[in-house]
C-alpha cells in the first residue's frame, strides 16, 4: 500500500451524495452502496462516518460526465470510471464518478456494468489518504476487479489505513506500527441559533437547515476549526432544494454561486435605465463578423469573448441574442474601461480580469474587496505592461499568463508564479507565435489560441499548433458565414 | 536505447495514458514532445511492474490490454495534481 501524505486530522468524518438520482439509478440505492463502501473502511479502522446533507461535508460525491471543472474530465463508457481527491481543503476528500458508466448496485439483478459498491470502496481509499497499491487483488489496485457481496478488506488495504487512522478497538490485524491517530472531532457546542430574515452579506458557518425537508438526518455541524480549511465559496446547494427563485442573486448566503445572468449585475446599478445592449452612446460596437478578440474565456461554463467595452456570450445553443453588451453591465469593474486584456476562470470559480498593469477577482459579478491589485502581487514583473491571455490549461489544470513573447505558469495555491519562468512562447507552444490576443480552454478541454481575426487549436500533445494555417474565428465562434 | 534494441512506437494515446496515470512526467509537455526512446520503455517497464504483468518493455497483447481494461482516473505515482499539498521543490 502506499499512503499519499495527507490524512484526515480527526476520525468521524461525515460525507454527502450531491447528485440526484445519478445514472438513472434510485438515489436511495446509490447512498446504501455508497454507506457499505464507507462501512468497509470503518470496519477495519477507528474511522466513522456519518452521512450529512450539507455541501460542507468532508467528503462529497458527485456523478458527472464529461468535463466538470476539475481539470480531468470523464471519457464516456469505459476506461476511467471515477476518481477521488486526497483529504485536504477545497475539494480535498469528493469522490467523482462518471455518470455514462453503467452502474449497479449490489442487489439490483442486472450484473453487467460496474459495480458501484466496488467502485466507490476504492475511491474512498484515496479520499481517505490512500494511493494506488501495485498489488492485485488489494482494494487499491488500480484497475477494476469487481467485489464479492462480502467483500472484506485485504490486508494490503487494511494495513494501509491503519497506519493512517489506527485499528478499531476490538479489531487489531497484525503488527501495524503504532503511532498518534487523529482524535475523534469534538462535539460542537450547543449554540441557539436566531432566526432572521435580514439579508447578510457575511458567510454564515454555524447555519442550520430547519426547512428543507429532506431524507437525510439534521446537519447542524458547524465546520471545526480542527479540521481542514472551509470548502471553497462556490459550492452551490443541492439543486432540489435551492429555493425557486432563479433570477436573484443568492444574497443571504454568499457560499451560493449565482449563475451570471443579466438580472444579478451589482445592485450599484440599479439606477440605471434598463439595459438596452444593442444601443450605446457611443459608437464602438464591435462587428462579430469582422473582429479580433481581447479575451475569451468560460466562465460558469458559458464561453465569454471580450472586444473592447464589450462582451459576448455563447451557450449550449449558440450566441446569446442582445449581445454585444457592456462589460460594466455584468461585471462591476470601473466604468471608462475601454477594454480587458484577459479573463480567466479560477478553479475556485473566481473570475479574474486583467487590464493593463492591474488585476481585478470577481466572485460572481461582485468585485472581491481590495481589488484591483497590481500584477506584481502575482510575482509578475514591474515591468510588465499587460497580460495577454490566461488560461487553466486543460492538460494539467495548472493556469498559464501570456504576455509577448513569454509565459508564466502561476500556482493557484499561493498565487504567485512558478520559479523557473517566464519562459518563451515560440520554444513551447509551437506555432503560436507572439503578441497573442487571447487563449482559452474550451468546453472539448482543448486549447484555443487568438491572433488577429483567426485561431489556432493547439495539439496539447505535441505542442504545437493542430494546423499551422489560422481559421477564421467569426463563422466558427459566432456563426457567420464564411465569405 | 542501444542501436540493437527495436525502436519503440508509441502514439498519442500511449503516450497520453503514460503521462495522465504517472508513468511519463507530465511536465514534460511544456518542454516539447521529445521523449527519448529509454524513457518510454522504462515507462511502459514500470506501467508493467505496477500492474503485475510480464515486464517486456514492449507494447504488447497484454499492455494494450490493460491499457484498454476499466480503472480509476488516478495517477498510479505519486502525483500532487490531486493533491492540494504543496511539495517542496
């Protein structure tokens, strides 16, 4: 067995299924096989887990398909059936399954597919600290090998996690070395809670959950501040109980991401007369068909591509009607901007603008407090006029700054580049060439690079352009036609 | 590899399952796609070892195999990308 490195930092730990009813299966059925998988960790540690309905649980299961955000997309039937995050903050502990597998539970009669009970067993293994173990027939093996109904943790497993969180009392397997197992979390206090229907601002961490009904026990654990950092801001509540009101911005609780709609720009502005996009006192309206692009990015997995004061926005069906529109109506930056130079999407779904030598985060459509900040507190030189583009590059999730004939790799977790760079351009991303406008990563996980009117695909394999002749952006991005 | 030894061919998608489950480092798209031929066997090597199959070196029945067989999307080595753990340089 091999341990990551990272352990839960106490023992009863809750989780939460955050789909419903993945793959067409009885959501019911899905967290019995999801408990069992749990129990068998359980059962050969001092580990608890306790099911919670809360997107603040230390483990929490998704069913996606595709791309969905965290970089390693899924690949339909087949192949890579789920993956797992080691314990740690932000995602640290969710388990992902892919939703096209066929999946069955344990006691359906249908056996062909994979079973999920099997599946999940070994992704728990990770999101409780452990790697992949080289030996066939462990639990952690790599590859799927199916489990019997009664399927005890082999040794390799067992010892594995016993290392990490001791063995249970009654149970000791072997010689495991002994060591400081993580205390049980405490018990939080008993604290009232009030009642109130005023709107706050602030994130809320001791909030309870009195009204949704649901098939899940009363979650009123607050998070500890023993255990991990908070789960990042963006995580959004179970959509089944999301309150029914979809066109205003979740503002009692800031943890909700809203979705960036026309109607949650900045309360600020509400003075304004009503958007009319297509009419602008000045006259700088972008052509869609004859037009270069500053930037271009998804966010809230809507492509979004910028040209001077304005922006588009392309979704599942097409070019949204009434663009171009202001930046400054959906994004409360400084109102005699002209343009952006480059925007990007954290992982943490953060939205980050750059224009000239300053950058500006958004959570959402709101400004983040202390923005805008210079380029420097990124670790990018003083001397620097402008970001060119800036992507999370989906062959390794890691986000890339351009600017002329350089790139910068930038560590998300403690914002700042990478030793080691800028690094040129032309000797790494083949046949991009300099001075480029934009680049982004598109919803098919590939890379797109701007210049001019046209675009490149870039061959994240070989590193270089997929073709070196450039296309034309306008009928591929925005429809138009090709002459 | 030595001038005796049968070139190896590994297209994009060996390639790509060597680097995204650990066997091939992943750093070294940044650097252009220069793999030497040493370092893809040694990856296919070790792809083999880890999985307990025989140890050829050689893209064969058995690799291709597993390569195709269902698993978890993982990396078999070490590998901060699922980690947020910062790693000493």
């Amino acid at each position: 067995f091999t341990i990551h490195g990272q352990r839960w930092p106490y023992r009863n730990l809750t989780w939460s299924l955050r789909t419903n009813q993945p793959s067409g299966l009885e959501t019911g059925g899905v967290r019995l096989e999801l408990s069992k998988a749990l129990d068998l960790w359980a059962r050969n540690s001092k580990l608890t887990f306790q099911e919670v309905n809360s997107d603040r649980a230390d483990i929490l299961v998704y069913f996606h398909r595709g791309s969905h955000g965290d970089g390693y997309p899924f690949d339909g039937r087949g192949q890579i059936l789920a993956h797992a995050f080691f314990p740690g903050k932000d995602r640290g502990g969710d388990a992902h399954f892919d939703e096209e597998e066929i999946w069955y539970l344990q006691d359906s009669s249908n056996e062909e597919g994979t079973s999920l009970f099997a599946v999940a067993a070994h992704e728990f293994g990770h999101s409780l600290g452990l790697a992949h173990s080289s030996v066939q027939g462990a639990l952690m093996y790599p590859w799927y090998q199916g489990l019997s109904p009664n399927y005890e943790l082999p040794e390799d497993d067992r010892h594995g996690i016993q290392q990490m969180y001791g063995a249970p009392e009654e149970k000791l397997w072997g010689n495991i070395p002994g060591g400081v197992f993580p205390p049980e979390r405490p018990t939080p206090p008993t604290t009232t809670t009030t009642t109130t229907t005023t709107l706050a601002t602030t994130y809320r961490p001791w909030r309870t959950r009195p009204t949704r009904p649901n098939h899940y026990p009363d979650y009123g654990r607050p998070r500890r501040p023993d255990r991990y950092p908070s789960k990042p801001d963006y995580r959004t509540e179970r959509p089944d109980y999301r309150p029914q009101r979809p066109h205003k911005p979740h503002r009692h609780h800031t943890t909700t991401l809203p979705a960036i709609t026309t109607t949650t720009v900045r309360p600020t502005i509400s003075q304004r007369p009503r958007f009319r996009w297509t009419q602008s006192p000045r006259n700088d309206v972008p052509d869609k068909c004859d037009t270069s692009y500053d930037a271009i990015s998804i966010i809230r997995r809507e492509v979004f591509i910028f040209k001077g004061r304005y922006l588009w926005r392309i979704g599942d069906k097409g070019l949204y009607e009434g663009y171009p529109a202001e930046i400054t109506r959906l994004f409360n930056l400084p109102e005699d901007i002209d343009h952006v130079d480059a925007v990007y999407e954290r992982p943490d779904k953060k939205i980050v603008f750059f224009i000239g030598k300053k950058y500006y985060v958004f959570s959402a459509n709101n400004l983040e407090s202390g923005y805008p900040k210079p380029l420097t507190n990124l670790g990018l030189p003083a001397s620097l006029e402008k970001i060119d583009g800036a992507m999370v590059w989906g062959h390794n999730s890691r986000t890339y700054f351009f600017s002329g004939s350089m790139y910068w790799r930038f560590d998300e977790c403690v914002n700042y580049v990478e030793l080691d760079y800028p690094r040129d351009i032309s000797s790494n991303f083949g046949g991009v060439g300099n001075d480029i406008d934009a680049v982004f990563q598109w919803k098919d996980g590939k890379t797109y690079f701007f210049k001019g009117k046209g675009f490149w695909l870039f061959d994240d394999l070989r590193m270089k352009v997929a073709h070196e002749k450039q296309k034309l952006s306008a009928p591929f991005w925005m429809g138009c036609p090709r002459k | 590899a030595s001038p005796s030894s049968s070139m190896i061919y590994a297209d994009d998608k060996v390639q790509s399952y060597l680097t995204k489950f650990g066997y091939l480092p992943e750093s070294n798209p940044e650097t252009g796609n220069l793999r030497t031929e040493d370092q893809l066997r040694d990856a296919i090597r070790n792809l083999q070892r880890f999985s307990g199959i025989p140890v050829t070196g050689e893209i064969d029945d058995a690799t291709r195999k597993l390569m195709k067989a269902r698993r978890c999307g993982l990396s078999d080595r070490q590998n901060p990308r699922y980690s947020r753990t910062r790693r000493k340089r």
